[in-house]
C-alpha cells in the first residue's frame, strides 16, 4: 500500500542489525517511511529553491536532513551521479557501486587543478529597451573573456534590435488535420477520402496557418518523390486546391512553391514505371502553372518572365529529354497564344528539324523514344493551333474563313505532292512523312498570320476559296463524328486525341485508297477543333 | 429544516438498511406525528450516536461509491452551474479520503485517491502531492496542512440552484457517506440570482483551514498605504518649487517640445491634450508650488504619518539622492529601461542569492560554502562600474582593467556564517549589508571596514530572506519557523514577531512607507503585517505554489508576487484583491521589482529571461483616461532572454537604470 515494500524494511532493518523484525512492525513502519521521506523531499525542494536552483541536489536533501535534525547522509556530496547497480542473482536488488580506493593512490596522485574563481561580468542586456547584439546576450554562442567583453561591448554599441524566432502555436485540430492530410496524400491519393480533402483544402477557412507547413510538405516531398508517380500527381492536385481556396494568403509562399511544380513539368523523370502517365501530370502541373501566372503575374511581374525562360531553357536544350520538351511545350502554351506565338512557333521549325528523326521508325528503333516524339510532336501541334485560333480570332467579321482558307489551301498545295508520291509507300513509313507534312503546315502558316499584313491572308482567301467548297462536301459525312470528340475532350485530352486520330488516319490510308483526301480532312480536323462552334459553322 | 430533513432520510435509510421495519414504522410515525421533530442539533451527543451507528463495516465501499457517483452526476449536469457543482468535488474528495484514512483503512484510502487524484492534478497538484503522503491516522495529526484542512470547513459560493440540484442529488441517491462529508466539511454560502463565473473562483484553488473567514475579516482592517510625510521626492518637489520661474517655465518648455515630437510621432490627435495639459501645468506652477508633471504619481499618493522613527540622514547623502533624483530617467511604455546585467562566472552551482546596492557600484552573492562576496563594479573594472554609475558610457576607460588574474581577488570576502547564505541586502546607501543564512544568524557587515559587526540571533531555523527597510536601520527577516522578524541595527533581538504563516516565509518586502511588511510563504499566500502592531492586515489568496517574490510599488498602492510556476500576481493592498495574474515566465519568478516612478514592473526567472511589463494602465488613473486601450490589462512590454543565466536579482537605480544579476549555467 505504500510504495515502501514491506521487504526493503526488512532489508534495511537487517542492515542495521534487527535480524527478527516481525511482519506487522514492517507493515506499519513502510508507511512511516513513505511519509519521511516525502517530508524530507518537501524540505529539500524548499532549500533547492532558496538556493535559487531548479535541479535537486544531495545537498539540498542534507539541508533538509538537517532542518529536521536530522545526522545528514554523509559521503554523496561529491557532485558526482550515483551509479546504481544490480546485484549479480537478484533481480530487484540495487546497490550504489562504491569504489575502494587505495590510499596510496589518493596520496600520490597530482593536486587537481584549482577551480577558476568566481568572477563577475557586466554588460549591457538592453539599451533603451533593445538588445545589443554582442557576444554576451542571448543568440551568440560563447561568452568572451571578461576583459575583452568589456571592451567589445564598449565599442561596439550599435544597438541592433534582435527579433527572436517567434514560437508559432499550432492548434491541436490544425495539427492533426496536416497530419492527416499529408498522410492521405502520400498514403492514399486514389481513394474518395482525398477527393475529400482537397475539397476541404479548396474551401476551408482558417487553413492559413497550415500554408507554410504545406509548402514545406510539398517541396520536400516532390524533392524526394520523383519515383513516386501517384504522390507527385496528388501534391499537384493539393497545390491546386490550396490555390483555388480563397481564404489563403498563398503569395509569399509562391517561391518555395514554384520550383516544387515546374519540376513537375519538366523534369526527366516523374514516376517510375511505364503505366504511369506522366503526360497527364505534366499537363496537369502546366495547366496549374498557367493558373498560378494568371492570378499572380500582375503581382509578381517577374514571375511569368521567369517561368518562361525557364520552360524555353528546357525546351530549347536539345540535350534535354524529349519528356522534358514535352513538359516544357504544355508549360509555354498553357501560357497562353501569345506566349505561343512568340516563344514556341519562331522556334518551331528548327526543332521539328531535330525532332523528325526521332519520330520516324527507322531512325529511332526504341519504340519508347519515338512514342514520346510523337507525344512531343502532337503537344506541338496543339499549341501551333491554339496560337493560331487565336490570330484567327482577331478578325471576328472574317477571320476564320481566309485564315483557315489560306491555311487549308497551302496545307493541300504542300501536302498532295508527297502524299502522291508516297502513295505506294509502306503505312509505316507513311505515318511520319504525314506528320511532317502537317506540321510543316503551321509553320507556312505562321509565316503568313503572324505577318503583318492581314491583307495578304485575305487577298489569298478568294483564291482559294472555291477549293475549299469544293472539299468540304467530300468530307461531311466524316467531319462530325470526328468533330464532336474532338471539342468535346477539350484542349487537355487534345493531344490525346490527336495520337487516336493519327492511328485512325493510318488505319484508314491502309483500308482505303482515299488517302489524300483523308489526310487532308483529318488535318484540317485537327486543327479545326481548336475553334468553336460557330466559327467552325461557317465552313461546315 | 433541510439539514433536520437530512438527519431524516439518513436515520430512516440506515434503519431500512438494517432492517429494523419496526424502528422505521416508528421514526415515520414520529415524523408524521409531530410537527417539531427533535432537534438533532442541540443535542450533539445524539447526533454524534446516530453518526456513529452509520458507519457500518462496508464503509470504506460508500465513500468510494457514493463519491464516484456524485462525480459522475457533477460531471454530468447542466453546464451552466457545472462549474460550481465541481467545486464541491474536491473538498469532498480530499475529506473522503482522510475520513478513510482516519478510520484505518489505508490500503481503501490509497486506491480511492489515486482513483480520482487526476481530477484534481490540474488545481490542486501540490495539495495533493503532500496528501498522498498522508498513511496513519497520526499523520493525519502531525501534517499541520491535513489538520488545518479536518478542523475549518471550506467556504464554498453557491448560487440557490445549484444548492438545490445538489441537495436534490444527495436526498434521491441517499449516499449518506457524501452527505456526511459534505455536512461536515463545507459551509455553503447560497446566494440567489445566477452562478458566478468561472474567473471568480481564485478562493477556492486555495484551502487554507480557517484563512477564509479569517481572511475575510482580516481584509477589512484599515491600512495606510500612503506615502510617507516629507519624503525625500516630496522635497525635491518643493525644490522645483522654490527654482526660479523662469527657469522653471524653460524646464517646462524643453520638456513640452519632447513631449510633443513623441506624441506627434505617435498619434496627432492627442498633441493638442499634451500642450493643453501643459500650459495647464504651467498656470499652476505659476500660482502655486507645485508637482512637476512626472511626479504625478508621488503626488496622488496620500501621505501618512511614520510609525517608526525614521533614521536622519546626513545632509550629503540627501544631496546625492536629490541628484539622482533630479537626472531620474522617466521610464513609460514606450521609453524602455537600460539594463546593466551582471554575471557570474565560475560559481560552481554555490551561488544562492546575489543582490545590487541601488547605485550597482557593489555586487554581493551569498554562496553555499558559507560566504559572502562582494564585488566593486567601480574597482574591479573601471569601465564598467564608472559607466553606469554616471549611467553614460565612457570608452575610454577601459585600460584599467585590473585582470582578475592578477594574483589578488577581486572581490571582497565576508567570512562568518556556517551555513548556505541565502539572502543578501544592501542598506539603502551601500555601506552595510545584511546577510541571512541556514545557520540561523543574520548579520551585519559593514563595506567600509570589510568586517562583520554583528550578528543577530533570533530565528531558530534557516533564515529564507532578509530586506533592509527603504530608510535604513531597520530590517525584516523571513524564515523557516514560520515567523518573520523586524529588528534594528542597534539591537540584537527582533523588535517584533510576526507569525501566523502556516508554512515558511520563504520572502519578505517592506511596504513604501516603512509601515508594513510583506512576506510571501509556501502556504500560498502572501500576509502585509503592520510593523508597528505586529498584527496581520492583509491576506492575499491566489497564487497555486510557493511565493518566491515581493515587490512594492513606490506609490505605496499596489504589490507584486511572483511565485514558483512562474505566475506574477498584482494586488492591490486596499482592498486586498488581485488585480490581475500576469502570465509569461515558465519557471520560478526569482525577483521582482518596479520602477521608481512605478511605471514598469521587471521581473527576472529561472526560465533565463528579464521581462519588463506596463503597469501604467491600471496604476496610473489619470492615464487610463488618456488611453484609449483597454486599461485594466497590465501587459509584457519586453521579453529580454540573457544566455542561459537565469536571472537571481534585479534593481532599479534611482536614476531607473534597471541592474540585473544572474549566473552563467552551463547546463540550463
């Protein structure tokens, strides 16, 4: 009952020569002990605090001792700790390990080195309220010789106010909220519960304080997880929604966000086995990008100039990985048409010169290398279009039809010659001549929109226009199905798309005989889904 | 009537329980025969039979039953009187808990408290760390603590409802055991109208036996806390006074222009008041002596007669003080003091006190080897100690440094005690000091001869604290056994007693005006004692451990007390009340003190840092109306962490140079 046993009363009563103490005088006597002893602790903590510590020593239990009249326990004052040892054979028994020493040895042993005397430092721990930042107050490491200080600290005297860390309190809900946050997005980004909680991060109030926690999170995470396909993927959508929630002051943590997600554009290397998309994720981190530089360009002018040289750097370094061009080509043009037309399509033919081997069969045997080409290839041709409508839109009474006229009519002028000649070719070696051919079509293209004189398109549209009539029948009965599919996935699924129609286009030129005229539909498809509806109505 | 009904239900309920049908036919019988049943209480011989036949063999089965379910039904009622329904918990739990123990069932007593201790930890911890110590029935006769607690009852504040409700509980579940406790132990003071909230509960974190009632009447008395006639500031007024008036309206106007670039720089609005308050200032110095602007505060002050005879002073010192007086720097919320910190290096854990003379030209620091140490700042480096004399910073000086190698010490040592010395202090002028030590002596030596004058015994346990009184010649002394003393340097036994702390004076503090004493005990309060009478005049309640520091406000009003959790509390000395707990330290609260113009309060802790705090906005009437913020929230103006030293001492020189010593711990 006490938390004296009645055995160590025993044991101390052997110790001092009462071999026959009874049961009954320990039992009652292992209380009195208890209560002494809390008597003497009681006393002790009294003396340790007027002696201005706050660690208990032996000497305190001897001035307690002592305040009781007590003989105190002589021999434990030396400072040292107490090393208890266990008794060979018991298991309970603990005895404090007590050296013999030689006499001898104590007698001929050096004189220990003399204590250093107590001294007294003065220096200034505020001046007006401020603290000095000298070698003597708090943030520095050691305390200088009492001489030198003096001097140091009379020279130097240039008050500079110290800002301590401030220690940040986060509440136990905020906590444990992060935790579990993070926990799903490292552990469970697939299931409903983290569609959940992105939801939460888009729309909770009161998550500000969290914001640098996440930041934190999501660099180091990205940082170590570039194997991890999944998880790169969920931290994107985190940021997202951290992004889309209006109640988060996300600005002056951008910085530290902002690598995080540009290598999730264009790094080499995101996830590490075949299956995972990383297309998508790198078209998904561009369309984050682009959202991040919509709401915060104005703030931070620096940001958009930044990002894009970074994304040209990548894209423009032939050295680079093709996924790398990839991410960078989704980055620019989620950016939007202007970026497109001033970044992408000046440099559009020089590298589709680089690109054109890697797309062709014979030049690069890895069936992977080529596939990414084409995922290259179509990200060009995705943006190529878009910067296009967008000229296009320009002229809202007549933009499409010269525009796409003119286009449609060079597009067939440079296109019917090869695809004759090739007519009899292997499909194979079809596909990537075709290819070429299309994108060989913006190029022309560009060089005629982004030309100053909107005239010339126009003063072509005539020409053409009657070619243009005459194909658009020939095709309708295709156009639609193709069409609607086409909008429908939108500018995301895109290049997706793009790659199914290619096989298509291919399967076709094998099934039928009509390969020019499909190619040249299916040309004009592809770029045509760029452009709504009404617009696209004017020619259908 | 509802204690008559009790004693009812609670003799039919044991008559049922025993069986006794009959009896109980009977007692019914009784009770619906007669109109005036028998008065239990007038006839204590019964009561205590009936009382004595309750407690059956399965006693120890009721406490602890009846008590967990009172706690769970507490725990369970409404919200809105919960909070004073608990509050019956923990004086029925500890009263349990010695009833079981002075029945002899120690093994049920221990499971029944570490059962429910937890609910409690939070309050009441240290109340019950030296409770579970409590094993036999003679402990129960020796702790003062537990004999205190079994012979008072507890005052607890009730609203009417909650009264109710819980008489109500104790009627329907008949759990005798608890009605016993509660019938013995607590004295319930209903009062009608809504609960009290929760804030308003500071008496019940402490049981102090009888203190409360006690306490209560004690705060009554009348004090003085006025300043004293003719002080030292009160003469330096009337100089400003008899200063030619052109003078004086220059002073005014130099002080004015500060004044108003401060303000300006702070807020537009309120530079009209300032000038408004100026030239009204000055009208009144035009017709009348009077206060100069920052003395507002001495001047407020009501002035009381001293009850000691008050030392003279030579007439060069009152020059000196006036001196310092005159160049005092006025310290405020916004004008933060310089602080001069001395450390300690090398004390290999002895060091148990240290204390500043009011000039900081001395350092002393009272070891555990039984000595006393003193260092003079201007000697030992002349840089230093000239530089805060003048309280200017003089480079130049820095080629007389005597190296403390340099073969002699640089301190004084004062040999005599033979034991820890834990107190020093320094007479208002610097040539004595007294020190206090566990050898039960104080004594009194002098810095002009470096020798020990006398020693004063009187004290038969280790003497915690000793002050000198602001004017010199007497002094206080605090101690183990229980007592505080006042003595006078010219007689070898204490003038005065004072004792009614139940536990050590662990502090002790002289009230401005030399009429009162302050000590601060481990019983958790702190008392003010009339010097002249010896009698007690105030009891504060409040703090939750140990009081480790006093300090006196200069205007005589208010008081504050740091204790062992780091807490600091302001009372206020008329009408005994805490003004507010400031909160901000994480260990024990070393020193204490204020300002001299009692603006700032700085304390210094174990935690290894200086706080400064405002205590302008509640002390300072006048100003609260000039402030726009919420006035009654004394605030941390300034943390200042020193390197891990944590900080044993603090004083403000006249001049509001704030000196503060500590030492250096490696292992902090």
């Amino acid at each position: 009952m006490s938390i004296v046993a009645k055995e160590t009363i025993e044991v101390i009563a052997q110790s001092i020569g009462i071999n026959n103490l009874s049961d009954d005088a320990a039992l009652s006597l292992a209380p009195d002990v208890e209560y002494r002893m809390r008597e003497i602790m009681q006393e002790a903590i009294k003396c340790m605090r007027h002696s201005r510590r706050t660690t208990l020593t032996t000497d305190d239990v001897d001035g307690a001792l002592s305040l009781r009249n007590v003989e105190p326990v002589y021999g434990f004052a030396s400072g040292g700790p107490l090393q208890f040892k266990r008794a060979v054979g018991h298991r309970d028994l603990f005895y404090i390990d007590d050296k013999d020493v030689d006499l001898k040895d104590v007698i001929e042993a050096p004189l220990p080195k003399a204590p250093l005397d107590t001294g007294v430092v003065c220096h200034w721990l505020a001046i007006e309220g401020v603290q000095p930042a000298i070698p003597e107050n708090a943030p520095v490491e050691v305390i200088a010789a009492p001489s030198n200080g003096k001097t140091y600290e009379q020279k130097d005297e240039l008050p500079v106010d110290i800002k301590l860390p401030v220690k940040h309190v986060l509440s136990r809900e905020l906590q444990l909220y992060f935790d579990k946050i993070t926990e799903l997005t490292v552990r469970k980004s697939d299931s409903a519960l983290f569609k959940e909680a992105l939801v939460s991060l888009a729309t909770d109030s009161g998550l500000h304080q969290l914001v640098p926690y996440f930041t934190y999170f999501i660099a180091n995470e990205v940082s170590h997880g570039l194997n991890d396909y999944s998880l790169l993927f969920a931290l994107m959508r985190v940021v997202w929604s951290l992004l889309q929630n209006p109640h988060i002051h996300i600005e002056p943590y951008l910085h530290q966000l902002m690598p995080s997600v540009v290598t999730c554009l264009v790094s080499k290397k995101l996830g590490n086995r075949i299956a995972d998309n990383h297309w998508e994720l790198r078209d998904f981190t561009a369309k984050l990008v682009a959202s991040i530089c919509k709401r915060f360009g104005h703030v931070y002018n620096t940001l958009q100039t930044r990002l894009t040289k970074t994304l040209l750097n990548a894209l423009l370094d032939p050295k680079r990985a093709l996924t790398q061009h990839y991410g960078a080509i989704q980055g620019l043009a989620a950016l939007g048409p202007n970026v497109v037309r001033l970044l992408i399509l000046p440099n559009l033919e020089p590298y589709l010169r680089l690109l054109e081997p890697e797309l062709v069969l014979e030049k690069q045997k890895n069936g992977m290398k080529r596939y990414e080409a084409w995922r290259v290839y179509g990200a060009l041709l995705h943006a190529a279009g878009q910067g296009i409508y967008d000229r296009l839109k320009i002229f809202p009474p007549l933009p499409s039809p010269p525009g796409h006229a003119n286009w449609k009519s060079r597009e067939k002028v440079v296109t019917a010659v090869p695809n004759k000649r090739k007519a009899s070719m292997e499909p194979l070696e079809h596909e990537p001549a075709l290819k070429k051919i299309v994108t060989d079509g913006p190029i022309g293209l560009v060089s005629t929109t982004s030309s100053p004189s909107p005239m010339q398109g126009e003063t072509v549209a005539p020409l053409s226009s009657g070619d243009f009539d005459s194909e658009q029948p020939s095709s309708s009965e295709k156009m639609p199905n193709d069409e609607r599919s086409g909008n429908g996935i939108g500018k995301d699924g895109q290049t997706l798309k793009m790659s199914a129609i290619l096989n298509q286009i291919w399967e076709d030129d094998l099934n039928s005989g009509r390969t020019l005229v499909t190619l040249l539909e299916l040309f004009g498809e592809s770029i045509l889904s760029f452009i709504p509806a009404p617009e696209m109505s004017l020619f259908l | 009537m509802e204690n008559m009904q009790a004693v009812n239900s609670f003799v039919a309920a044991y008559l049922k329980k025993k069986g006794f049908k009959e009896a109980e036919q009977l007692l019914e019988d009784l009770q619906n025969k007669e109109s005036a049943p028998i008065d239990f209480h007038n006839d204590p011989e019964l009561a205590k039979f009936i009382h004595h036949f309750s407690q059956s063999e399965d006693d120890v089965a009721r406490y602890q039953y009846g008590y967990s379910k009172l706690r769970s039904w507490t725990y369970g009622s409404l919200d809105l009187y919960k909070h004073e329904l608990l509050r019956v918990l923990y004086p029925v739990f500890i009263h349990s808990f010695m009833d079981l123990v002075a029945k002899g069932h120690l093994q049920e007593a221990r499971t029944f408290f570490n059962a429910f201790r937890e609910d409690h930890e939070l309050m009441h911890s240290r109340d019950l760390q030296k409770l579970e110590g409590v094993l036999s029935q003679s402990h129960l006769e020796e702790m003062e603590f537990a004999r205190s607690l079994r012979q008072s009852k507890v005052n607890i504040k009730i609203c009417q409802y909650s009264y109710d409700l819980l008489l109500q509980y104790l009627h329907k579940t008949q759990s005798t055991a608890m009605l016993g406790v509660i019938n013995e132990h607590i004295n319930f003071q209903v009062s009608s109208g809504q609960p009290t909230s929760i804030s308003d509960d500071a008496e019940v974190v402490t049981l102090i036996g009888s203190c409360q009632d006690a306490a209560n009447q004690i705060n009554q008395k009348e004090i003085h806390w006025g300043l004293l006639e003719d002080s030292l500031e009160e003469r330096l007024e009337k100089a400003g006074g008899l200063l030619s008036d052109s003078e004086k309206t220059e002073g005014e106007n130099k002080e004015g222009d500060v004044d108003e670039t401060k303000k300006r720089s702070v807020e537009g609005g309120k530079q009209g008041a300032s000038t408004k308050k100026l030239k009204k200032d000055k009208a009144i110095n035009a017709t009348a002596k009077s206060a100069r602007p920052e003395a507002n505060t001495t001047s407020t002050a009501p002035r009381v007669k001293p009850e000691l005879t008050l030392p003279i002073m030579p007439t060069e010192v009152e020059q000196s003080i006036l001196e310092d007086l005159r160049n005092r720097v006025h310290l405020s919320s916004v004008a933060l003091p310089s602080v001069s910190f001395y450390t300690f290096l090398n004390t290999h854990n002895g060091l148990n006190c240290s204390s500043i003379s009011h000039d900081g030209s001395l350092v002393a620091g009272g070891f555990s080897d039984s000595s006393l140490k003193v260092w003079d700042m201007a000697k030992l480096g002349q840089q230093a100690g000239s530089s805060t004399l003048q309280g200017e910073i003089d480079s130049a000086s820095s080629e007389h440094v005597v190296g403390p190698n340099g073969g002699k010490r640089s301190y004084t040592l004062f040999k005599g005690h033979s034991g820890p010395v834990y107190s020093a202090t320094f007479s208002p002028l610097g040539d004595f000091i007294l020190s206090s030590a566990a050898d039960t002596t104080i004594r009194l030596w002098s810095t002009k001869l470096n020798a020990n004058l006398v020693c004063y015994k009187g004290h038969n346990y280790p003497v915690w604290d000793v002050q000198f009184s602001p004017v010199g010649h007497y002094f206080a002394s605090a101690s183990h056994d229980r007592t505080a003393r006042i003595w006078s340097m010219d007689r070898i036994q204490p003038l005065r007693i004072m004792a009614g702390h139940l536990s050590d004076v662990d502090c002790v503090q002289w009230h401005a005006n030399c009429n009162y004493v302050a000590t601060g005990s481990s019983d958790k309060t702190v008392r003010l004692w009339d010097v002249q009478s010896g009698e007690c005049v105030r009891i504060f309640i409040g703090h939750r451990s140990m009081i480790l520091s006093l300090a006196m406000s200069p205007d005589g009003r208010y008081m504050a007390s740091g204790d062992e959790d780091g807490t600091i509390m302001m009372w206020d000395l008329s009408s005994g009340r805490c003004i507010t707990p400031l909160m901000g330290h994480t260990s024990c609260v070393w020193t204490l003190t204020f300002s001299c113009e009692g603006s700032l309060l700085a304390s210094g802790s174990a935690d290894c840092t200086v706080k400064l705090w405002d205590v302008t906005t509640s002390t300072k009437v006048p100003r609260n109306e000039e402030k726009s913020g919420n006035p009654n929230r004394l605030r941390s103006l300034k943390t200042l962490p020193t390197k891990s030293t944590p900080v044993y001492s603090l004083q403000f020189s006249r001049r509001n140079l704030l000196f503060g010593a500590g030492v250096l711990s490696k292992n902090m």
